[in-house]
C-alpha cells in the first residue's frame, strides 16, 4: 500500500511503499477514498520542518470504506462508509474502542458525500469552538483569517445564531469566499486598516468576541489588531499556530478582556461531532465551495507545494485514493 511521508529536509513530501497494517482487536481497518490537507497543522507544523516526521502526524481527515473489523468493535461493519481522525494512507488501521478521541471515526450519513465527510474533523472544532464563545443573537463576533480554520467558524457562529459575523483576510479569494458562505460583512485587510473598518462597522463600540485564527508569521500582527477591535469585557479567542513568533499582549490594551487559547472540551465532542454532521448534511457548512483542488495521492508533493506557495490560489485541497 502506499502512504505519505515527510522524511528528513524541508519542503520534503515522499509516498512510501509500506505493507498494509495488521489490525488489533479493538481497532477497524480503513481503505481510503480522499482525504484532506491541513495548511495549518501540516504544512507549518510539518511540511517546513527540517526533521523526518512520523508518518501518523500527516493528516488528520480522511475517508473511506471500513475494510476489516476487530473482534471486539461493534458499531461498524465491513463496507460501511465512515470518516476517521486518520492520516494520509491508502489504508489505516484506526482505534475505536479505547480512542483518546471519540468519536474517532463517524458513520458518513445518508446524502452526505465523501468529499464533504473530509471536513468532518474541522467542522467539529469549528462548532466546539464557537460553542466556548457562547455567541448569542445580541454579540457581533469578528472571525479574523478565512481559510479553513477561520471560513469553518464563521459558518458554525451563524449556524449557532451570532447576531452579526464579520470575517477579515487579506486574500481576495478568501473573502469573496466569505461572503459567498455568510459572513454579515467582511474587511479586506489588504486594501484598508481592519481596526478601523470594524470599529466603523460597529459604531465605534468593537466586538463582543473576536477569533483569531490568521497564524502562521501574520499571525502576530493579527493579535494585536485583535485586542484593538475588541470591545471591554470582550472575548479574545485564539486559534492560530504560530512559526515561532511571540505574541504581542499588551496589558494597557487587554486588561478588562478575557483571553483563551484553542480550547476543546473533550466531553463535548461527540455532541460536537454529531452537530457538525449535521451542519455539513444540511449545507449549513457549505464544503463544496470551499475546495478548490483535488490532487491523485502520487502527486502529493505538488500538492503540499501549491498550498505553501501559491496560498492565493487555493482553500481545501484534496488528496485522491480511489483509482
């Protein structure tokens, strides 16, 4: 069977011949039909990076076909059509019944394509996320980043009934993308100063939650924005990955504010779980439109190349395992 490796050297993405993994009793065996690349976690956590990396680390969205089962799973059956929290592999053998994740794997429901059941894994954040803001129909939430983490969020904090939504990237795609999928407005931080514009959209009073999820080297320029546009007794909610760089929090700006890292509450993920199935079934999360390539696994390099470099371009990309 083949996988994908990142060895040793940056920028380095190899597709390895490994056998296919014998499974335990408590686990199911997966044959993969696509799966989904992380920009956030795979290419600044992995991609970039100078050491080898595990190859269970490279990716996290996967689906397929339950090929075997052990002895001891009972939820799942041979041929069902399931989602997994998997990497990048023609097969995986996935624990189910003593995951530290549950659920691990999800049946995909009727009417819910495969492509779509990739975001499984990132609509679930997404909800847990905007479940821990607690945004009501009387707050105006600022989603600042939309690529996946962030264009997620914006769509399960209208599903969950924020009053007003305002999304903010400095990629026109991404915020054409925005508007197409929701957002109450959206601020081009390219073309104008987003402190200003969301302060001129809320009259001057800031927001009720701000999300930050931009990461990456902007990121740190995004968070201090983030404490300017938000208004006191506010909620600063960070979700982006940082390469590196040291935040800027500054205490004559922050004091008054609440501040939390990405936070998911464990015991409500299966709660997250089934609701993001069914935001993604009912379009509330609109999948289809925020893929824009699709990738055989053999050209897995490229793949990984296109969403480093030509950012611009590109929202989801998908890795291609049915032939």
């Amino acid at each position: 069977m083949k996988r994908i490796a990142k060895p040793a050297g940056a920028y380095n993405i190899a597709v390895e011949e490994v056998e296919v993994p014998a499974i335990s009793s408590t686990e199911i065996l997966i044959r993969a039909q696509c799966s989904l690349i992380s920009r956030g976690s795979e290419i600044w956590r992995r991609y970039v990076r100078e050491e080898a990396i595990d190859h269970r680390m490279m990716g996290y969205s996967l689906v397929g076909w339950v090929a075997e089962v052990g002895a001891e799973v009972e939820e799942f059956k041979t041929g069902d059509r399931v989602a997994a929290l998997a990497p990048h592999a023609e097969y995986v053998a996935v624990e189910v019944v003593a995951s530290r994740h549950k659920p691990a794997v999800v049946l995909l429901p009727a009417g819910l394509s495969p492509e779509a059941g990739t975001f499984w894994p990132l609509a679930t954040s997404s909800v847990l996320w905007m479940w821990e803001t607690a945004a009501g129909p009387d707050d105006v939430v600022v989603i600042q980043g939309q690529g996946l983490v962030g264009c997620g969020c914006m769509q399960a904090a209208k599903a969950q009934g924020a009053g007003r939504v305002i999304g903010i990237d400095a990629l026109s795609l991404r915020c054409d993308l925005a508007r197409e999928l929701g957002a109450d407005a959206v601020v081009n931080a390219s073309s104008g100063d987003p402190v200003a514009e969301v302060l001129a959209l809320t009259e001057g009073a800031g927001a009720d939650i701000v999300v930050e999820a931009v990461g990456g080297r902007a990121g740190a320029q995004a968070f201090a924005a983030a404490q300017d546009m938000l208004k006191g007794g506010g909620l600063l909610q960070v979700l982006g990955l940082y390469e590196g760089e040291p935040l800027p929090l500054y205490s004559e700006k922050i004091m008054g504010k609440r501040l939390v890292g990405s936070y998911l509450d464990a015991s409500r993920r299966p709660a997250g779980s089934a609701r993001a199935l069914e935001l993604l079934t009912t379009n509330q999360i609109q999948f289809a439109k925020m893929i824009t390539h699709r990738f055989p696994y053999a050209e897995a390099a490229a793949a990984f190349d296109l969403l480093y470099n030509r950012l611009g371009e590109t929202m989801a990309v998908l890795l291609m395992w049915d032939n």
